[in-house]
C-alpha cells in the first residue's frame, strides 16, 4: 500500500485520480435509511463506469489486488445538502486516508418523488464531473506492485527465544527496500475514535484512528495506515523518509 501526499489543488485533480485503479462506492450513505435506497448508489457506479474506471460497491466481492492494497482505490460517496423543496446531491472522491480529491458540482431535483428527485440529482451531479480518466499508476505504485518478498532464515535459537514471550510465531521477511517485517500478537485497547495496540509487556505500540472503511485505520502520529489482509494486520508508514511494513496478529 502507498500514499499520496502533498497538497492537491482542482487543477491537479486530473492528474491524481488517473492514479488510482479503481473506484470503490458506498452501498450506505449518510442521508438515506437503506443500503442503496433508491438504488442511489448502484446509479453511481453504473455512471462511473462510464468514465472509464473499474467501479464496485463496497459490500461486493473485491479483486485481491484491492484486499492486499486499498490504497489502489477511490471511494464515492454521495453527499446531501438537500432542502425541503429541492434535492441537492454531490459526488465526492476520495482517497484510502479520507482525503477529498474530486467533488462534483451539486446537481438538483425538484421532484417530489423520492427515488426520481435523487436519481435525477446524481445524474445532474455527474454531468458536472470532467472526468478524461486513464489509469497512470505512478512510480512508487508500480515499484509496489512489483514487490517481491523473500523469505529469510531465522537461527532456531532466536525463534524459541521470541516464543517464550509472544504468543504467536514470529515470521520475517524483506521486501525490496530490504526492509524486515515481523509478525507478533497485539492486544486492542478501545479509546475514543479507536484503539490503542499494545504488546505483552505492555506498551503501546500503535494508536489508531477509525476511518468509514472497514479494517482501515489510520495509525495517530505515524503518517500511515493499518489494514486487513486475510488473518493478518499490516501496519505501514515512513521512517526517516522510508516505507516501513509490519504484519501483525491483532485481538480486538
């Protein structure tokens, strides 16, 4: 998984959205009771699909690729700023840390028919969006692509030694930054807007912070993210400038 950083203005939002592979959307927004009432959010992605991206709603099956790397993808979601008389709906893009990238003019209803006032809003709001798109991954996203770990042996002496204080197998590995990723067992403290992770001494080793995405949290002071991948955790921020990579048993 990687990062975009820096500063984007809405005239470098072109270039940045090529960035990204996919386009995940929210099957529940924040005005509307059901998921995807009034087909709201199926309407999305079928229009978004039209601009050229691979498009999913978040409660369907996944490529893999996406599970060991979200940051490939952009999240949709509908914003409301609706009045009593005329449906205002926005389309909103953003990246896998919650960072708003792409925002639609709002487009407007005034039916006063439930699922026509929305429907024609969201397709009034995706008129607005100029949206050329051809994927560009950029450098540091293909160099993680690529990446290739390989497994390194460990003395026996040093794995029974780490058995006796961590409840889990450690596993090491390098990726091609020659990085070493360990596997260990924190223990999820619940705190306001997330968790504290703590070894077994104790000390705490992460404070994370929610995000709307499920199995993402963004890791308080760290400039980084921790994620969900199969029965792992893998936490990932910079170090002096480097990507560093933790794998992580967590018992929530």
């Amino acid at each position: 998984m990687f990062f975009f950083l820096g500063t984007l203005s809405i005239f470098g939002q072109h270039k940045n959205i090529n960035n990204y592979k996919y386009i995940i959307v929210n099957s529940k927004v924040d005005f509307l009771k059901e998921t995807d009432e009034y087909q709201t959010s199926s309407l999305t992605k079928f229009l978004l699909k039209k601009n050229g991206y691979t498009v999913f709603l978040d409660n369907e099956e996944l490529p893999s690729e996406i599970i060991k790397n979200r940051c490939l993808a952009l999240t949709a979601n509908l914003v409301s700023s609706s009045s009593l008389f005329l449906t205002k709906i926005s389309i909103v893009l953003k990246d896998c840390f919650g960072k708003e990238l792409y925002s639609s003019e709002e487009g407007k209803s005034k039916s006063k028919e439930y699922k026509k006032s929305y429907q024609e809003a969201i397709r009034n709001a995706h008129t607005t969006m100029d949206l050329k798109y051809s994927y560009q991954p950029n450098e540091e996203q293909q160099t993680l692509v690529q990446e290739v770990k390989t497994r390194i042996s460990i003395p026996a002496k040093i794995i029974n030694d780490v058995k006796e204080v961590l409840p889990v197998k450690i596993e090491n590995f390098t990726n091609n930054n020659g990085l070493i990723t360990k596997v260990n067992t924190l223990y999820a403290q619940p705190k306001e807007n997330g968790y504290q992770l703590i070894n077994t001494k104790p000390e705490v080793i992460f404070s994370v912070l929610k995000t709307k995405t499920k199995d993402l949290f963004i890791i308080k002071d760290k400039n980084g993210i921790l994620y969900k991948n199969s029965d792992s955790w893998i936490a990932e921020y910079y170090k002096n400038n480097k990507l560093v990579r933790e794998k992580y048993k967590i018992k929530f």
